[in-house]
C-alpha cells in the first residue's frame, strides 16, 4: 500500500507540477497582456493628448478663417464704397467735360463771331477808304 500511496503522491506531485507550470505559463502570459495593455494605455493617453493639440490647433486655424472671413467682408465693403467714389468722380469728371466742352464752342462762337465783326470792320474801312478816293477821282455814287 505504501507504494501505492507513494505512486499516488508521485503522480498528483507530477499533475502539481504540470499545474504549477501552467500558472507559471498562464502568469507569464497576463504578465504580458498587462504590459501591453499599459502600452496600450500610454499610447492611447498619447494619442489622445495629441487629438487634444490638434484639436486646439483646429479651433485656432478656425477662429483665423472666421477673422480672415471678416477681413474680406470688410475689405469688400470699402472696395464697394471705393467704387461708388469712383462712379461718382468719373460723372464729375464727365459733367465737368461738358462743361469744358460747352465753354470751349461758346469760346470758339465768339471768337468766330469777334473774328468776323472785325473782318466786317476792316472790309468796311476799306470801303469807307476806297469811296473816299472814288470820290476824289469823281465816280461816286451815281
């Protein structure tokens, strides 16, 4: 019996020791799965952080469209007004050409008409000169 028995013990030290070796085997493995889920958290923690940054980054580069936006619209604005000043001046400018325009044939209709007044004076200080000396030689009015 009592090699039985130690045949029995023998056996279930063997089983112990296959036990023991499995939960050696199986420790090792968590041991690993708890390092790769620490790395796991880490990168996902520095994963996360960096979501942070960009994110941030995201607002910022938004808040810059949105005062760029208000930038163009502003700028619109003063390009509209300057084009309404411009419109503005080019009729001045073309009301003052008319006026310019006017001035100038008013101009030239008097001085035609100063020209022809004193072309008529000449012409009729020759003819008071010429009938001075047709009267001298005796053909005047007949």
């Amino acid at each position: 019996m009592t090699e039985g028995r130690a045949e029995e013990t023998e056996r279930k030290a063997k089983v112990t020791d296959r036990i023991v070796k499995n939960v050696d085997r199986t420790a090792k493995v968590v041991d690993r799965a708890d390092k790769s889920v620490d790395r796991a958290d880490k990168e996902t923690e520095r994963k996360a952080e960096e979501t942070d940054r960009i994110v941030k980054d995201v607002d910022r580069a938004a808040k810059n469209v949105d005062r760029a936006a208000k930038n163009v619209d502003r700028t619109a604005k003063d390009v509209d007004r300057a084009a309404k000043v411009v419109d503005r001046t080019v009729k001045d400018v073309d009301r003052a050409a008319k006026v310019v325009d006017r001035t100038d044939e008013e101009t030239e209709r008097k001085a035609e008409e100063t020209d022809r007044s004193q072309s008529d004076g000449k012409k009729s200080r020759r003819d008071v000169k010429k009938g001075q000396s047709d009267v001298k030689k005796g053909q005047g009015d007949e």
